[in-house]
C-alpha cells in the first residue's frame, strides 16, 4: 500500500524517521483529502462557512469556536426558509428552519439519544455518564421519566432544607426577612454551588450533599468531559480510539470515574438517604450507580445552576426598573403559601403561575444552548422540501427564533414575563426540546428553581449593582457575561 502510494520506490528501511513522517503526511493528505470531499457531497444543502482553500476546514471551525452565533444568524438571514449548513466543532451540521419544527419533534428517524453520544464519545472509557443516555435499556432516561418526575413531598422538603442552610451559610441565618445589609456576591460561583448542592441531595442523599469531595467529584466531570470532548474533536476520527488512551483529559474522566465507584463501594446507605436516587439504584437493578449519579449531574447541574442565576439577575434586575414584577410575585407567593399554612407542597407548584412565567421569560432569552432539537438521521431522511439527508447527518434547529420578533412581537427582545399570561407559547419555546425527547427532568427542575426563587423572592432584596444597571439586558449569552456582581 505504501509503496503504491510513493509511487512505487521501496523507502530505504535506514531512514525509518522519514519513512514514517512520510507515511503519516500522505495518509492524513489522503484522509483529509476523503473527509474533505465528503463535507462537500452534500452538495445541494448550502454551507454558510465554505471557504476557498480552506482544505482541512481549519478555518471554518475556528470561525465556529469563536462566532457561532454570528454564523447562524448569517445561514438564518441568508437561507430564512430553507436548510443550510455549518461545519461545527463537533461536525458538518445542517440546521432546518424553525418552520419545520413540528416535522422535526414527530420524525421517527430523527434521534437525540444518538446525536449525543456520537457528539460527546459515549462509546469511550471515561464518558460512561454520556453513554447513558443512549443505553439501550434506557435506564437513566426512564429514571428521570417515571421517578423523578413526581414531584413528592419528600423532594421538596429536601430542596427547601438544603437551601435555605445554604443561604443562611452564605447571608446569615434569619427566620424572616433579611435586613438590607447589601453583601456584594459574585452570583455565579455562589448559584452553582447552591444548585449543586440542593440537586444532589436528592440524587446521593443529604449526607454526600455535604460532603466537599463528593461535590468536587461530580460537577468536575461534567467539565472534564466536555474538555476530553473537546481535546478528542481535534484530533482526526480514526486516530482518536487510540489517542483517548494518553489524552490528560480523557485520563482524567476515567480517573474520575473510578474515584466515584470507589466512593460508593465503601459508602453506607443511612436512614436519611432512604428518598434518595441513590438508594433507589443501589438496591434496584442499576447497571452502575456511579454512572447514574455521575449522568444525573452531567444533565442536571450545569444546566439547572446557569437557568436559576438568569432568573435571578432578571429578578434583580427588575426589582429596579420593574418593580411591579417583584411585588406580583411576592402577592402570588403569599397567596399560594397561605392556602398551605405556609409551607410549599407539590399542589402549590402549579398555582405558582407568574413565577412560572418569569422563569420561562429568562429561559426563553438566555437558553442553555444556542441551537436544540439535535437530532441524528437514523435512516436517509427526506425532509419536507424534498430534499434528502443522509443517514448519520446531524441536524437541529437554531435557539434564536426564541427572541425573533417575527414569532414573539415587536417587543421580543426584551424580558416581560407577562406576556405569557393567557397566552399559549408552547410550540415557539422549546428550551426543553421538544416531541418524544423532550427533557423529562423539566418538572424536577421547575420544582427545584421554584422552590429556591420562593426562599430567596420572600427572604431577600435582589438588585444588579448600580454602576452595571447601564447595562442593556441582551438576549443569549452577553448580558449574563457583564453582570457577574449581583447585592444581596
Ligand atoms: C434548565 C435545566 C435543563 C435544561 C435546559 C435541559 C434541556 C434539555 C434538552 C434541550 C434536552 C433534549 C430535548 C430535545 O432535543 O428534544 C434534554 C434532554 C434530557 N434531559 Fe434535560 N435539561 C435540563 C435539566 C435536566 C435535569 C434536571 C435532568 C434530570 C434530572 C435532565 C435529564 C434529561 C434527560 C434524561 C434527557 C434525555 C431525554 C431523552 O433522550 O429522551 N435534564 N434536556
């Protein structure tokens, strides 16, 4: 093979460090090359980042990492009605119009759990918690479907119990409201350690809730396995089954998973634990335990935590240049409190209708992901022009429809969490996704953000520093990236 590619001239077996840098140089040129020419095939699906001369797509996906949201309102602007694609970090993707949503959430061929795996390498060492949600049994999937969905007494009283200990740790205890005595806190840090700790005491029990190693241990390999992801990406598909093996990264999501096991292998379940995921999984028929906490918080605690501190800053926000927002809810919360002497029980969860409506304003402006719907072709697909995708194309929808003006109103922009009320916004926001892989842990984490707002709403002034109220309130990622400071 070598040989046919040289041209027919034996190399010199003396010269073995250029005989094998010349090996490598053709097989990438010829690898690259294929690859190169795949990205192309599809031809009649317009890519919106195809450069000349850009042969390894080296450009493009630089353009990616740094302006994806910049391309994907150019593909929007350029192609408003039709397909296009971008070439991503992750892959060649094709995103189809919000108009076909519907097509999309009904299609039997169209799968998340694939999409997924394939983009975060469920299928290696160390990303077990990712391939979860693609197993077979989809036991972590039906877990969070039929377990975690009913919200029960016990899981409220645990959110309750480890926020409020944790916002006594943070302000000082108060057993009513707390006297304005502004504390300057940096709210992202301090929300996700909050978040982390009230998701996880139903997941592992009130005790590892606590415990600083077992926190540590869980919320950094969700990070560590979007670094290892990241690492892998870079380096050309068939190399990385072996790479993975040395990758710092990838050794340390492995590394990481081992800890977990050995942390439970010798943990005692105690009475305490007894409503916990864990206890649930260790004496049912779970696969691992491990894996199933380590997935629970790769799906739940970045994405609860980045939710609960945009509303949060809204809140904030608007308890200066909106005040009525504050005192509505605060009259829906005294309301609904009341009729339950006081205290929040799973029945007073939907009556919490506007504070619904705020969480789903800062969700709609400030989603977890700039696109959704991710979806894989399981099958050649024809789409509803006509045209036809290949099986194993990646496809989804862009998040910016959420704040387009064309589908929310002149005003769609800004955060006005009344404009929910009477009105139906379910198929325009799908923060949650949509159709049959909807996100089943919507309801545990509306529980879980309500239950946190109701404390923090009822206990405390919330207002955005004073020298950062110029600032404008933008949609996605810019505003939350300015205002870090928030007074308490
Ligand atoms: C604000 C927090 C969250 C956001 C924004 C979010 C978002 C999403 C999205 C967009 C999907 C894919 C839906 C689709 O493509 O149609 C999804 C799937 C999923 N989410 Fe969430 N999620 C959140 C919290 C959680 C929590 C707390 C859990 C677990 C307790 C969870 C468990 C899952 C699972 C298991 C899936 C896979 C569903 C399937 O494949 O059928 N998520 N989530």
């Amino acid at each position: 093979m070598l040989t046919r590619l040289l041209g027919g001239r034996v190399p010199d077996p003396t010269n073995g460090d250029l005989s094998a840098t010349i090996l490598v140089l053709v097989l990438s040129l010829f690898i690259g090359t294929v690859l190169w020419a795949r990205s192309r095939s599809n031809s009649s699906i317009p890519i919106v980042n195809d450069y000349r001369g850009d042969l390894n797509r080296v450009k493009a996906k630089q353009e990616f990492l740094y302006n994806a949201q910049g391309l994907l309102d150019r593909g929007i602007k350029a192609y408003p009605d039709r397909p296009f694609r971008i070439i991503t970090a992750f892959s060649d993707r094709v995103f189809l119009p919000y108009a076909w949503i519907d097509w999309i959430r009904k299609h039997p061929d169209l799968d998340h759990q694939a999409a997924v795996a394939q983009d975060f390498f469920g299928d290696y060492p160390g990303f077990e918690a990712i391939g979860a949600f693609n197993d077979p049994n989809h036991f972590v999937v039906d877990l969070v479907k039929k377990r975690m969905s009913q919200i029960t007494q016990s899981m409220l009283d645990t959110f309750d119990t480890h926020a409020s200990s944790f916002l006594d740790r943070s302000f000082g205890a108060s057993a009513s409201f707390h006297d304005v005595s502004w504390h300057d806190v940096s709210w992202g840090t301090l929300c996700f350690k909050m978040t982390a700790s009230v998701a996880s005491a139903v997941f592992s029990g009130p005790t590892l809730a606590q415990d600083e190693e077992w926190q540590t241990l869980i919320t950094l390999h969700t990070t560590s396995i979007f670094n290892a992801a990241r690492a892998l990406r870079s380096w050309r598909a068939y190399l990385r089954p072996i790479v993975h093996w040395f990758l710092p990264d990838c050794r340390a999501c492995r590394a990481q998973l081992a800890q977990t096991r050995h942390k439970l292998i010798s943990y005692q379940l105690k009475e305490e634990d007894a409503n916990s995921v864990l206890a649930w999984t260790k004496d049912n028929q779970s696969p691992d335990a491990a894996v199933v906490q380590l997935a629970l918080a790769a799906g739940a605690i970045h994405t609860s935590s980045q939710l609960l501190q945009q509303v949060v800053l809204d809140l904030a926000l608007a308890s200066s240049r909106r005040p009525e927002v504050i005192w509505d809810l605060r009259k829906e919360l005294s309301t609904v409190l009341g009729e339950s002497n006081g205290k929040l029980v799973p029945a007073s969860l939907a009556k919490l209708n506007f504070l619904d409506c705020c969480i789903k304003e800062s969700q709609r402006l400030k989603p977890q992901t700039l696109n959704n719907l991710e979806r894989v072709a399981l099958r050649n697909v024809t789409m509803p022009d006509g045209q036809s995708i290949p099986r194993g194309t990646q496809v989804a929808v862009a998040s910016s429809p959420m704040w387009s003006a064309d589908i929310w109103g002149a005003d769609a922009e800004k955060w006005n969490p009344y404009r929910y009320l009477g009105s139906n916004s379910e198929q325009r926001h799908y923060a949650f996704g949509m159709g049959r892989f909807i996100c089943p842990g919507r309801f545990f984490v509306a529980a879980e953000i309500k239950v946190v707002l109701v404390r923090m709403i009822m206990g405390f002034h919330m207002r955005i520093k004073p020298e950062q109220l110029t600032e404008r309130r933008q949609c996605w990622e810019t505003w939350l990236g300015r205002v870090e400071g928030i007074w308490f």
